[in-house]
C-alpha cells in the first residue's frame, strides 16, 4: 500500500510530481483513497492483500501522525508487515523514534543541490549512526539527464553507507511539466509520460562499478505492473458477486439510473425477484447497479436508461468506458 500522510515538505525539488491536491496540503491518502482515519487506512491495506506499506509525502517526517501510523499498521498486520519511508529529512530524533515503533527501511531523497558534495552535509554522519540500528538504509532519486555527474558522485560517497540506491525515471507530472520544458526535456515517447534520457542514464550507471546494488524502476514498471498488480488484488478483495472481474482487474457491471432509484430497486426486486447480492443500491452515485447479465435479460422491459460499465475498483471508482445496453444501442 502506498501511503501518502503530508503532502507538506521542507524542500522545494522543481521536478516535484506531487498534484495540486496533494502539494503542499495537510492530506492523507491510502492508495487512492482519501481519509483521515486509522481504521480506513487498515481497510484499505486488507482490500489489497498488502504485504507491506511504502510512506510517502511530501516529507513524512513532517507529519505528527507517522509514528501512529507505523504502529497501528504493525499491530494489526504483525511484525512481517514491511514498512519503508521516503525522506529528504536527516533528523535522527524523528527517525529513531520511528525505528522505535517498526520502521523496517528508510529510503533518503537528498536535495539535488547537494548530491555533488554530500560530504559536507549531515547525511554521512547520520548514515553511519543508523549502521548501528535495526535498519535497513538506501538512497532513492530521480535520474536527471542534465545530473549525471552529480548522481555518481552521490553514489560513491555514500557507497559505503547504505544498503542499496534506488534511481527513478524521470517523470512529468501535471505539476511540474513547466519547469521541464523550462529545462528542455521531452517526453520519451506521445505514449510516456517517462522524461527522454533518463532511463539512458540510469542504464549507464548501473553498469558502472560501485559497491552497492543498484535499483532501476521505470515509470512504465510503476505505473504498469506495480498498479495493475495492486488493482488486481483489490478487485479480488472488494468486487460484489454481481461484478465481472476482467484481467485487467478492472470491473464490469450494470447500472440503472432513475428519479427515485432507492424506489424503482424495490419494485425491480420484487417484481424480478433479482437477490441483493445481484443487484444494489449505490449511495455515492444515486443509481441502482446490477449484474450486467441480468440487466442484459430486464433491460428492455424497464423504462429507465440502462448502462454497461467498466470501472476501477480503486476508492475513487474511476469509470473507463460506459455503453447502452437495450437492443439496437449496443
Ligand atoms: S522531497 Fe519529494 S515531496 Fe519534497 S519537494 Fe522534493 S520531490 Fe517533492
């Protein structure tokens, strides 16, 4: 589960991807689902099988709720529950008293401004007191095409004090594409979202001699297999009977939409005799949904607009596509 506590943070990266309701605003997201309470956090993390859970911001650190949530998480899923953070804070009270609770990896997103000279910085001084605690450290960055040398300078002075370094294609974002452009970079493809020499570099580095392992994670790894796999899992968990899982994971039903649908379902219900578990009232959206075969089977003996539906089994229930289900308009 990707668990979003603050989009607050004290740096000011210009390559930020974070969207405009997240940047800078007091929000908590559990996946795509927005909350503010612990319980939702942990209903969230069980729709989805997690087996562990990725804290994110803005700067976690920032957030007076992290350590409550790093245990609540713990003592409702155990101690396998495998919780990392990102963080471009070298605060080591913050982050023992995380490790107090269950932080299990600590994942360091230095400022760009110092990857050149990380020497003179509190981070090796910092990273060295964690080699003592229960831990596991690495270091986690964009790979910006025009930072190249800065990124293995970063690399080999911190070599020997972490346990592995993440780099990041890098990505436009709704938020940041200005200063993209500003910089001259382009999209890798009309398809990607994926910065256009950003993967090149990361494959240069990787190939290069250093001590520690190196991570590569394409925006297509993340957007792709690392969601689909989520989304996947979720529809397993939450989809009603009456709801098609399609390979995809996303789900296909029925919906009803009428003035009174809260009436027009009990008439449905007792003149069809059609069973809950096959067809409901959905409050978020005023309209009645049901298993498309049955709907298939009513449809042109009801007077109501009746749709098939495609749509995400994600909290926010993103629609995809929607089509007329009564004969001639398939
Ligand atoms: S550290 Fe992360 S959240 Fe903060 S400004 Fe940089 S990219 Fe954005």
């Amino acid at each position: 589960m990707v668990l979003l506590v603050t989009g607050r943070c004290e740096s000011t990266c210009w390559y930020c991807p974070l969207s405009e309701e997240k940047k800078g605003k007091d929000v908590l997201f559990a996946n795509e689902k927005r909350t503010d309470s612990e319980q939702d956090i942990i209903e969230e993390a069980r729709s989805i099988d997690a087996e562990g859970t990725g804290i994110t911001g803005g700067d976690p650190l920032t957030c007076m709720q992290t350590q409550d949530h790093i245990r609540s998480l713990k003592s409702e899923f155990g101690e396998d529950h495998h919780i990392h953070l990102y963080t471009q804070s070298s605060d080591i009270d913050k982050i023992r008293s995380l490790i107090e609770v269950g932080l299990d990896e600590i994942r360091f997103h230095p400022p760009v401004k110092v990857w050149n000279k990380i020497d003179e910085t509190d981070y090796p001084l910092l990273l060295e007191t964690l080699k003592d605690l229960d831990i596991d450290v690495g270091i986690e960055i964009p790979c910006i095409p025009e930072k190249e040398n800065d990124t293995l300078a970063l690399i080999r002075s911190l070599e020997n004090l972490v346990d592995f370094v993440n780099l990041n294609e890098l990505e436009f974002s709704s938020t940041n594409w200005k200063q993209m452009v500003k910089r001259g970079y382009k999209k890798k493809s009309d398809v990607s979202s994926a910065v256009k020499g950003s993967q090149e570099m990361a494959l240069k580095i990787l190939k290069s001699d250093f001590k520690v392992p190196i991570h590569y994670c394409s925006s297509s790894f993340k957007d792709g297999v690392q969601l689909r796999n989520r989304i996947k899992r979720r529809a397993q968990n939450t989809a009603k009977e009456g709801e098609l899982i399609t390979e995809e994971g996303t789900l296909i039903k029925g919906i009803i939409l009428a003035e009174n649908p809260l009436e027009v379902l009990d008439e449905l219900r007792e003149y069809y005799e059609i069973p809950d578990s096959l067809m409901w009232y959905d409050p978020e959206n005023d309209r009645i949904e049901i298993a498309l075969a049955v709907l298939e089977e009513i449809c042109d003996e009801i007077d109501y607009e009746c749709y098939g539906i495609e749509e995400y089994p994600t909290a926010d229930r993103l629609e995809v596509e929607r089509w007329p289900v009564k004969d001639g308009k398939d």
